[in-house]
C-alpha cells in the first residue's frame, strides 16, 4: 500500500540554517526539528530487517516540454527496478518504508535557500514558460515539468527516511529507488538530472537526529559525484569515495574535481578519494582491484558508523552513457564488501543508470545481497593494464594521508622494476613471431618517433600487399587475456593456465586461404604520457590517426581495387573515424565493412546522405543480443544506419567472433560479387 505523505505546513520551520557544512560541527547552532514521520508500514516478514522506499509519484517528473523525448533519465527507470524485484518476490521480504517530501530546513543543511527557492518555483510555472525555458535547463543538463518539485522533493526526502530507518536501528539495511538522482546538484546549483542532493542531505540529517556520526559515502556511479564532494569537501566526518570515468576530465561533469589530487581541503583532506578511470569499458576486475586496494583499506581504517552507497548503475554492462563493462555479479560483490562494514549498517540510493535491462538486473543483484544472499561466484578476472595503473596513482596520492594503502602493493615493485617485463610487451613479441612464422607476415615501418615508440610491432602485413586485387584491412585491439586466479580476493594469477585470445588470428588464416593481403593493425592503448596530454591527445585520437595513416601510405598505395574494413570491440570505432575523414577515397574501393562490436556504443557515419547511404549497403553489424541497440526501441534506427544488424545468443566478445565468423564470410564473398557502381561517389 502507498502511505500518504506528510504536509510541509504541519512542519515546524525553526530559523534557516548554514549551508556551509563546517559551521555544522564548528559553531553552536539550533537544531533542525524533525518533520513527522509517516506512519510505519507492518513488516510482511516480522523478522526481516531490509527496507524498501519507492513511490510512483516520482514517475510525474517527465521530459515532455523537452524537445529530446528520449531523454535517459525517464521515470521507467524506477519501475522498472520495482516491478522487477517484485517479479523476484524480494519486495515481500522487507520493510516498505513510507516516503515523504524533504523540508525546507533538512535541504538547507546542505543546500543554499536560492537553490531552495528555484526548485520550488518550478511547480508554479506555466505550460509555456516550460516549452521557452528547455533550452536552458538542457544546458544544465536537466529538464522540467508541474511535477519536478514534488519528484525532487520525494526522491530526497525517500533517502533521508531510509538513512534515518538504519540509523536510529529500525532497520539494518534499506534500498531507496528514488529518482530523480541526486549526486550532482551542488549546494548552490541544480544539474546533471539532479535538483537536490539526497544522499548529502541525508547524511546531514542523520548526523543531526542520531547519534551516527562517521559517514561513508562510496559512489559508484560512472560520473563523479561533484555534488556530493562539494558538501563534504571540508569535513573529515564524511569519507566520500568515488569511482567513475574521468577521461583527464573531459566526461560528464568535467574538469579536474574528480581527478585523483582532488583530496578534499583544510580538515577533509584525505577524506575525498576519487578513483577516476581514464577510459571507458572498465569491467568487473577493474573495479574489484579498486575496491581490494584502495576502498576497503581505507573504509576499514576510517570505520564509519553507516554506509550510503550512491548506487549509480551506468557503469553497468549495457548502458549507453556510461560505456562500462560492469556485471551484475560485479555489483553483487561491491554491496557484498560494503556490507561488512559499519556493522552491516547500509543504505542503497539509486542515482543514475540508464539502461532498464541493465539497471534492473543489477538492482536484482544488489538487492538479494541486502536480503542475506552470498553473491554469485566470479569468473576468473584480471584488472586491466589502465586500471591497475589508475589505482597504483590513487594508492600514491592517497597513502600520505591513510597508512593502509600501499602503492608498493598496487604495482610492480620499485626495486624489480629494472629487472620485469610488461605482459603486453611479452604478447606483443609472441604475436609477432607467430604471424611471421605462420603467415609470412613483417613489421610495418612508421615514420614519426610518437607513432614509433606507442604502436612498434603492432602492425603487420603480407608480403604480398602490393600484389592482391583484395585487401583486408583489420582494426582490433589487443586480445582478452584470460588468467586463472589463486585467490579473487588478490587476483594473484597462475599463469601456466591463463592465455590469450588473439581476435584476428582465424581471420587471417581465411583471408590468406582467399587470396587476399591483410593489412593487421592492433590498436592496444598503452598509456599517455604528459606529452600527448599537453597537445591533447587522447589515446582514441593516438588510433584514428594511426588508421589514416595506414590508409594513406599503404592501403592507397597498394593499388588493390577492393579494399574489406573489419574492426573489433572499440577499435570499431576508428573504423568509422577512417570513413568520416577519407569518405572520397574510401567510398571508391571498400566493398565490405564488418564491425564484431561486442557492448561498445554503435558509431555512425557523418550527417551526409550520399555517404549514408554507401555505408548502409556495405555495413554488417555483429552484437550480443542484449546490446542496447538490439532493443526494440533502437533497432528499427540501427537498421536504418547500419544495414545488416546480426545478433547472436552470446555474452563475451571472443565468443560473439566465434559465432559471427561464418556470417562474416559469407557477407564479404557476397559483397564481393557485387557490381557497386562506386563511381557515383
């Protein structure tokens, strides 16, 4: 049943308080008076100590003055979470808290009156004025409607009647599938699909009305919490922890808050640790790595008297936005891990995810863990090379202030370095030699000592390149390294029973067995050094301009009059980098373009109809069937820009090339066979 909720005007409304936390905890101030909570729901479980806060009435907030209509934060996201644990039976299992709005003075613990006053003053507009001012609020990433105020109001006041359930020992654990998000309006500014900062306001009202205190906030969200560590960015009585894509601070929010050396200021330094990924595509291992080594030693060691988990599920596998790599299961550890902190005492607060597949097996995950469940077992995992260098960084950045992190734990150790090799490096060789004594192939030369020193022995070709009518140009990235572990808990690998799983080697064997030359460039991003920061180079530029590069000095020079483009996995996308910028000439000679895609984003071609209309007809798309583009709302527009979308029962990129392999023959014989009256072009 749906509890009413409470009426602002029954709430007392003492004097306005700072929104400067410090004077929290510094000066003597009055305290808020607590509004009246709703009346308790009867426990379906007497014994159970879960709790569950959702309301329909936060769906109202819609995008219909917006001119996206697709706009990611829709209200089906928390329904689709409700309904989905409900399907699971879970919802029967715990407490249904009843939610209520946030009230004037709660907000103001964190939030400035202006803000205040803006969002109240949404609700009072008229149809008009939402159509006139949507350009504005999509500059602040945000849309509005009637209902914003009361779903901002609910969705905040949901976080602090969770909080407070555990806090005040009514309830071990609670889930608040609320929405709108939160962890990005700052105490002076809404944005980013956030009006108020429910779990900052949350953890402020607590640690007024209880006698909790120490707070941890771990943000697992794929953009960093700005929000959130600018509440707190002083305070030592709040540890914010935050993992997200950060890209040298060119993603959502942007700029260098979230960096790894935005430590807090004056007493909260320390007590702000951002673990920012610079890329996307971060997976389950990656993200257990950070928590083994940097999270949980330094949770463990503030011992916080209640956990807020700012559970953003975009990092999930699946979401478009957020373009991460994270399971289910993986969640399922993460929430394992942080449970056992605290004294169990956890809250869950949903922020962002935009994926409903995603976001709701993932919230299944996290929510079965919350009701006693051991988490499913793990695959055997390795952190990847971008990862393990990102953490060893936040290990050096963070173990001046905690002595529990160890950077010497983190990375090779300083007095064996001179004598190791990098894995990559060994595998590179390895490969090397494999495809020079199997298939003849040789190293390509590359003019310029940047392109030299990142790619050297990445790049290879048949020495009948010159000779072949047809050329197979292939794009990939380095492999899936498959390690057997000792132990998931230290990703120790044995590695007499790990190997690699090399993309392109069946292709060339077919390629050659066609007669075809083959022109092998393995994209493996090594990490930027501060020269390519300084001119701006990510490592997504550093490949494309290998690609063109390799068009314009060996697959124009070449000569062959068929040219098939196949990518793999993100290397997809500088495939349709190289079309973009050399559309005259690619259109001219490539007969075929295969991308095996795996979970990365679909990339089309520039707004161009002529050249639309040339990819459609030579494109074929491989993809797990639960990629987003495969859903019902997407595929009629994939298929529009892609051609021939193929889906296939399969979870992991190697097998989705295993399964595709036939298909892609047969596409690129047929195309082959095609007379393409190219010159049109």
């Amino acid at each position: 049943m749906e509890a009413m909720d409470v009426d602002d005007a029954i709430v007392a409304q003492p004097t306005p308080l700072t929104a400067n936390p410090r004077k929290l905890f510094s000066e003597p101030i009055r305290m808020v008076s607590p509004p009246p909570r709703p009346a308790s729901v009867p426990l379906l479980h007497p014994n159970t100590d879960i709790g569950f806060v959702y309301s329909a009435e936060m769906m109202s907030h819609n995008p219909r003055y917006t001119p996206n209509q697709d706009h990611p934060e829709l209200p089906d996201r928390i329904s689709a979470i409700w309904d989905e644990l409900t399907r699971n039976h879970l919802t029967n299992k715990g407490k249904r808290i009843p939610i209520r709005p946030v009230s004037k003075p709660e907000a103001l613990l964190v939030h400035s009156e202006d803000l205040w006053d803006k969002v109240e003053a949404l609700q009072f507009m008229n149809a008009q004025s939402y159509i006139d001012s949507a350009l504005y609020y999509e500059q602040l990433s945000l849309y509005i409607c009637e209902a914003t105020t009361r779903s901002a109001r609910l969705s905040c006041g949901g976080v602090i009647e969770a909080c407070l359930a555990v806090a005040k020992g009514e309830l071990k654990k609670t889930f608040a599938i609320v929405r709108p998000p939160g962890h990005h309006a700052e105490p002076e500014e809404h944005m980013g699909f956030c009006f108020f900062n429910n779990v900052a306001v949350a953890a402020r009202v607590v640690q007024q009305q209880t006698s909790v205190k120490k707070i941890l906030i771990l943000d697992w969200d794929v953009h960093h919490g700005n929000g959130t560590q600018r509440a707190f960015n002083e305070d030592p009585s709040v540890l914010y922890i935050s993992i997200h894509r950060y890209e040298r601070g060119q993603f959502y929010p942007c700029g260098p808050f979230g960096s790894l050396q935005s430590v807090g200021e004056g007493p909260g330094r320390g007590y702000s640790v951002n673990i920012p990924w610079p890329t996307a595509g971060m997976g389950d291992a990656d993200y257990l790595h950070a928590f083994q080594k940097i999270v949980m030693p330094i949770a463990m060691e503030f011992a916080p008297d209640l956990v807020i988990i700012s559970a953003g599920f975009d990092a999930a596998r699946g979401d478009q936005l957020g373009e991460c790599d994270v399971t289910p299961e993986g969640y399922a550890h993460m929430t394992y891990m942080l449970a056992s902190l605290a004294g169990g005492r956890l809250v869950v607060a949903l922020e962002g995810g935009y994926n409903l597949n995603s976001i709701t097996n993932s919230a299944l995950a996290v929510a079965k863990v919350l009701l006693g469940e051991a988490p499913p077992p793990l695959r055997s995992m390795v952190a990847s090379e971008l990862a393990a260098e990102t953490v060893w960084l936040v290990a050096k950045e963070q173990s001046q202030f905690w002595k529990s992190v160890s950077p010497k734990a983190c990375e090779p150790q300083e007095e064996v370095a001179s004598l190791s090799f990098a894995v990559p490096e060994i595998l590179k060789l390895h490969r090397q030699y494999y495809m020079y004594s199997t298939h003849d192939m040789m190293q390509v030369p590359l003019i310029g000592k940047p392109a030299e020193e990142r790619f050297s022995a990445q790049v290879l070709c048949t020495t009948n390149i010159f000779e072949k009518d047809t050329i197979v140009l292939i794009i990939h990235e380095f492999g899936n390294l498959r390690a057997e572990m000792t132990s998931s808990l230290v990703c120790d690998v044995q590695v007499e029973r790990s190997y690699l799983i090399d993309f392109s080697k069946e292709l060339i064997n077919w390629a050659q067995a066609e007669g075809f030359s083959v022109l092998d460039a393995n994209l493996f991003p090594k990490p930027i050094d501060q020269d390519d920061i300084n001119r701006g180079k990510t490592p997504e530029a550093l490949q494309n301009d290998l690609v063109l590069y390799l068009w314009d000095n060996y697959v124009q020079l070449c000569g062959a009059k068929n040219v098939v483009l196949i990518g793999h996995g993100p290397a997809c996308s500088a495939i349709v980098d190289l079309i973009n910028h050399r559309s005259t000439s690619v259109m001219k000679c490539v007969k075929a373009i295969v991308q095996v895609v795996g979970y990365s984003n679909l990339r089309t071609t520039k707004n161009n109809f002529e050249l639309r209309e040339w990819f459609r007809t030579r494109s074929l798309v491989a993809l797990p069937a639960n990629h987003p583009a495969c859903r019902p709302d997407s595929l009629a527009k994939e298929l529009k820009r892609h051609g021939r979308l193929q889906r296939y029962e399969v979870e992991e990129s190697s097998r989705l090339m295993l399964r595709s392999f036939p298909d892609i023959k047969d596409f690129v014989k047929e195309q082959l066979s095609i007379e393409h009256d190219d010159e049109r072009f």
